[in-house]
C-alpha cells in the first residue's frame, strides 16, 4: 500500500474541527471518517488509500439483506459521536439513524446526492415505503459516481477552496474507477447475450444492477422471516415462471428462501443466489469487484 505524506493535512483538519465536526481531530490528529455500510466503506477506502491521518470505519456490518428495521446499538451511537466526518450511501438508506445525524455536528456526504434514483419497488412485509431505491452501488457506473463524490467533499472538508491542489483522493478514486471500469467493460461482454433477460428476485434492491446489464425484472418481492410471501404474490410468481419460461429465479444471499424453494418445487425452475454486498471483509474497491463479478458469474450460469 502506498504510503502519501500529506503537507499541512493537520492544519486542515485542524480547521474542519474548528468548524463544527466531533472533536476527534483536536485530540490525534487524524480525520476519523465513519462508514454507514459496506459498500459505501469499500468506496471511501479506495478513495483513501494509503493517505496518512485519515482513519475510515465501518458502521454496520451484518449479515443481512436490508436496513429497513435496523436499530441503532450503544456502539453504532458512540462511533457516531465520534466521527469527524460521516459518509452515507443516501436516498434513504440510513432512514434509521435520521435523529442520531441531526444530533452530530460532523459533516455528511451523501453519495445519492446529484444521482438520478429509481423509483422504489413495493415493499411487501414492511408497513412503511421509500420514495426511490437507495441500492445505487449495485450497479457499477453509480459506483464510480458515489467514489467520485467522496473524493471531491473530503478534498473540500480537509482542504476548502485549496483541494484541487492535493490530487491524494482524486488520484485513488481514477485509479479505482480505472479498475471498475475494466471489469464493467468485462461484465457487459459477460452478459451480452443476456440482454433482456427476464429475472424474479426475492428482493427488492436489484434495480440497479439489473439496468446495468440489460435485465429485465418481471416481479421482485422482499421476503424475510417472520414475512413472507402471500398466497397471491405465490400465484402471481408461479405464473410468471410458466408464462416466461424462466429457468431460475434468485434469492438474496442473507434472506430467506422458503418460498423460492415452494415455486422451485412447483414449476421446476432452479433456486439461485445474488449478494447484495451488506457485509464482508477486506478494503478498497477489489471487493466489490469480487461480489459484483460472483453475481455475474450466477446470473450467466442460470440463464446462459
């Protein structure tokens, strides 16, 4: 990892701390950037890489196929409170922790913001609904976009008016951005005779990959425990595997798969998974690339 030794990076954190952000900066002198979710953590470390006094955390890390009823631990508060700096996916992703935000006085980025959003799919089992889809990593052009917006409000918070000057983020986000691209242009030869290829998913957070790659999702539907499918959405699905002839139909790696398996037994189609990205280990931009290529690897393999 490379290592860039920053000039006066301390008199601009410095500066950042006199304006408000948590206080962390003044007692180490590091800029403690906190994470809302996986992806948004692996973009803003690629965006920071090898950068000397910024330190990148990760908020929520679990096993799971959403946020919608996350609830704020005593931890999640105190890393919170801390930060110097929060960096959030946005378009409602982080609903949850709305009072905790307006409660710190760091500066957030949303990586939303500026973004053309999807409206948001239904919700069956929820009893709340989100005007757009705020699962823009899955698709790898927004992804750049959100490593590009990072980049440029870190330059702004450390630098101000000065952070053209210092290319250390805006270096790291091209040269991530060089790597995604090679491997977009690698996923769109992979699915190139896929091209309207029609999917059911067992979540709703596949919009955007699915416009990616020239998908087409006939019905999606969010089911966890405790809430599964209807009678009617089974039908509905059923049919709709007859009707289109469709080999596979795709569950959510952390979710369940109950009623995939009931529809799988019922029309002879084959259960697969896709992964959301909601967890996993590691930095930088290699392992989203590493999810994103598993996903187009399951997608070719059930449908090719």
């Amino acid at each position: 990892m490379k290592k860039t030794c920053l000039a006066g990076l301390l008199a601009g954190l410095l500066l950042l701390s006199s304006c408000g952000a948590s206080g962390g900066v003044e007692e180490d002198g590091t800029l403690h950037v906190l994470a809302t979710t996986y992806p948004v953590y692996l973009f803003t470390t690629a965006v920071t890489d090898g950068v000397e006094n910024v330190e990148v955390d990760l908020l929520v890390n679990q096993q799971t196929s959403c946020l919608h009823d996350y609830t704020l631990t005593v931890n999640d508060m105190k890393a919170i409170e801390a930060a110097d700096v929060i960096v959030i996916n946005g378009g409602g992703l982080e609903d949850f922790m709305d009072d905790a935000l307006a409660a710190s006085d760091a500066p957030v980025i949303d990586c939303s913001e500026g973004m053309e959003l999807l409206p948001a799919l239904g919700h069956e089992g929820h009893d709340h609904d989100t005007e757009y889809d705020p699962h823009i990593w899955m698709d790898p052009g927004y992804a750049q976009n959100m490593m590009a917006a990072i980049a440029l409000k870190l330059g702004e918070l450390v630098y101000g008016d000065d952070w053209a000057e210092h290319g250390e983020f805006h270096t790291n986000q091209l040269a991530a951005k060089d790597v995604l691209e090679q491997a977009r242009q690698r996923w769109a030869e992979q699915t190139a005779s896929l091209a309207g290829a029609e999917l059911i998913t067992f979540h709703d957070g596949f919009q955007y990959f699915a416009q990616a790659f020239d998908l087409n999702i006939l019905k999606a539907i969010e089911e966890e425990e405790g809430s599964e499918a209807s009678a009617a959405d089974i039908k509905e699905m059923v049919s709709l595997v007859e009707e289109h002839a469709l080999p596979a139909i795709f569950t959510e790696v952390n979710g369940s798969d109950a009623t995939a398996r009931a529809i799988a037994r019922e029309t002879g189609c084959e259960v697969y998974q896709l992964d959301m990205i909601m967890s996993g280990e590691g930095t930088g931009i290699q392992p989203y690339i590493d999810a994103i290529q598993g996903n187009i690897d399951t997608i070719v393999e059930a449908l090719g």
